[in-house]
C-alpha cells in the first residue's frame, strides 16, 4: 500500500536563519516518521526577496521583468538546498528540485505567471525512492522555457498546485502565524482566528490584502478540493481549515483586510474603456477593478504587481494621456451575501463617515465590499469596520 503524500510549505519568516532551518527540518523529519510521504515547499529565507529588489532597483529604476525573475528565484534556491541538507543531516534522504524540475509550466508572463500544468514526474519519481522532496517555491518554466516566477506569496500556490497534482492527503501552508485571522493582528488587537473558512471567502481576502495565503492557492484548491491548512510553523495540528464549505456560521462577515500601495489609473472622454484596457493590456499589468460611467473609466493596480512601474508610469501619463492617482489603498469587508445587501452596504459607509475617512470609490462583489481611500487611512478604515461589524455582533451574542 503506497504511502499517503502530504505537502508542507514554508514561509521566509520560518526559514529565515539556519536554527530555524534546522526546526523546520525536524517538521519534516517527524512527518516522514509517521509513515507519511512529505514534499515540502520554500520561500526564501527572511527579507533575501525585498533584499534582492532593492538591489535590482539600485542597478534600474524600471529592471526588466525577465531579468528580475532570473534574479528573484535565487532566493528560494538558496533556501530549498540548505533545507534538504538540514534534513539529510538528521538522517533522512532528500533532495532539492526546482519549480522546472518539479514539472511546474506557466504561461509566458514574466513577474506574476500563472501555473497552466503541472507535470511531477520527478517529484514522484524521487517520492519513490523514499525521499523527501524539497521544492523551490514562488517560480516555474513557461511553455517558451523562461524561467517565470508567480508573484509575491506565489510559493503557497506552488504546494497547492503540487499537492493537486500529486493527489495529496492535505496541504500545509505553514508560517509564523497560527491561521487566518478576521483581520490583520498587528493592526486590529480584537481579530480572531478562524477555524474554518470557505474557499471563496478566503479567495476574496486574500485577492484584497489579508497576506496568509496567496490568492492562487486558494483558486486551485477550490478547483480541486485538496485539503488546505493555515497553520503555524511550530504547531502540528489546529490552524484555518479552508475548504469549499466553511465554517456555515450566520455571521454578517467573517474578515476585514487592508490593501496599500494601489493606483487609479484614469482615462476619460471618447473610448475611455477600450483606452485604459488597451493600456493595461500592453504593460501586462493585472487589473484589480475596473470602474465605469462610460464617460470616464478607472482602472486599479496593486503596485506590488507592477515592478517596473517608474517607466509604466511615465508611458500611461505622457504616452497614452492617461491620469495617474498614487497614493491610494482599499479596505474590503468579506461576508457571504454582503455585495448585494444595502444594509450593509450603506452600514460600510456610514463606519467610514463616523471615522472621517473619505472613500473615494466603492466597489462590490456577491461576497465583498470594498472602500478605497487615501493609504494613510487604511489602518483606521480596517480598525473602525473590524469593531462595528465583526466585534459588536461577536459580542452581542
């Protein structure tokens, strides 16, 4: 009878230093133990990813994609070959394989690829053997051989996609927080974690700020039902489940999440939408939101998306006469139901008013609202909307 296969990833913050590595490798040891077959996911140890950014921006103000993420994925190899050492010094066989070798193909899309296929052969391969397999998150090939990498926090979609294709008992996305919490902890001292949550509330935190897990994984896992875990490093057990269903709980909403560091992208008059598509089009930026009266259309960006957004920016305002707004970020309120709920909806706004925190623009979705504001107001908007809508009714009840 084949052992079960459980994949377990790693965040920086839990492989930051070589004590940690070494903690972690015992994880992973323990698991193996209990008879279980373990590929393990990394990120790159502590702030290696921002310490390689601010290096590239110190070479070019805009560095190009491609070269970026030759760059960037060096940090989740350093941290993938030091691990596999920690485990094989523990007197357990590993080894250490790339997003390639793992099989993970992206579309061509340098700096935010999404995976397209997954093929494990290797992974299994060495499985086999009775190894641990070690994996280097946060990175793939695309279908022109390029070395891609899937945006920030992209290592969880890796495990995900990986145990998806593997067949996994369950997936582990392990950091330095113990799960999803209803808000930020360090912002709001009132969050709680949760016990479970849905794959679409979670897919609408995550896409909005709450940097637990990456929105990709929580697509794929919702995708192909693998049981996915939030869970803290030096815990075993407990954690987020998140899975098609949730917790079920009546609750007006289930998480408050912030969002900094976006951009309003403006273009207005004739054509106004097919301008601003046209333009994200050719920059290959995602798009957060698209606003519309058809005589004006607003476009919003996540800078963190957008790695070479000097020149991005200075092509949308000279170029293409397009207006830039920076400066900006969002706070949305996830709940099932709460997009279509005017109740609700207008509750949102009146929070914000009794905050003196002017939105700028609402947007909604059958599971979210979101307020966009100015970015100095974004801790304030999550802490004034966490306590009337999420710690009022907890405690009211």
């Amino acid at each position: 009878m084949q052992q079960p296969i459980v994949v377990q990833k790693y965040g920086g913050s839990s492989v930051a230093d070589v004590a940690k590595l070494k903690q972690v490798a015992r994880r992973v040891v323990s698991t193996r133990e209990q008879g279980k077959q373990v590929v393990v996911v990394v990120s790159a140890m502590g702030k290696t990813t921002d310490q390689l950014l601010s290096r590239a921006h110190e070479v070019s103000p805009s560095p190009s994609r491609r070269e970026l993420d030759m760059l960037l994925t060096c940090g989740e190899r350093m941290s993938m070959a030091l691990l596999s050492m920690a485990v094989q010094e523990l007197g357990c066989e590993a080894v250490s394989l790339t997003g390639s070798q793992c099989g993970i193909i992206t579309n061509d899309r340098h700096s935010g690829a999404r995976i397209i296929e997954v093929r494990p052969i290797r992974v299994q391969d060495e499985l086999d053997r009775g190894r641990v397999v070690v994996v280097a998150g946060f990175q793939g090939v695309s279908y022109k051989r390029e070395v891609t990498t899937l945006g920030r926090g992209g290592s969880d979609t890796t495990a995900v996609a990986l145990a998806a294709a593997l067949g996994a008992e369950y997936c582990e996305i392990c950091s330095d927080v113990d799960g999803v919490y209803s808000a930020d902890p360090r912002v709001v001292s009132g969050a709680q974690m949760l016990e479970a949550i849905s794959c679409d509330q979670m897919l609408e935190l995550a896409a909005h700020g709450a940097k637990v897990l990456h929105p990709g994984c929580v697509e794929i896992a919702r995708r192909t039902g693998i049981a996915l875990y939030a869970r803290a490093t030096a815990l075993t057990g407990g954690g987020t489940r998140v899975d098609l269903v949730g917790a079920g709980a009546d609750v007006d909403a289930v998480g408050v999440t912030g969002q900094k560091r976006l951009v309003r992208v403006r273009a207005e008059g004739e054509r106004c939408v097919e301008r601003v598509l046209a333009a994200a089009v050719e920059a290959r930026v995602p798009a957060l939101h698209l606003d519309t009266d058809m005589a004006s259309a607003d476009l919003w960006l996540a800078l963190a998306d957008v790695p070479d957004w000097a020149a991005i920016k200075q092509r949308f305002q000279s170029t293409l006469d397009l207006d830039v707004l920076e400066g900006v970020g969002a706070v949305s309120v996830v709940g099932d139901g709460i997009g279509g709920d005017p109740v609700r909806l207008e509750r949102a706004r009146a929070v914000a008013r009794t905050a003196g925190v002017e939105v700028v623009a609402m947007t909604t979705s059958p599971l979210r609202v979101s307020l966009f504001c100015r970015e100095e107001a974004v801790d304030e908007l999550v802490q004034a909307l966490h306590h009337e809508i999420i710690e009022k009714p907890r405690s009211a009840s």
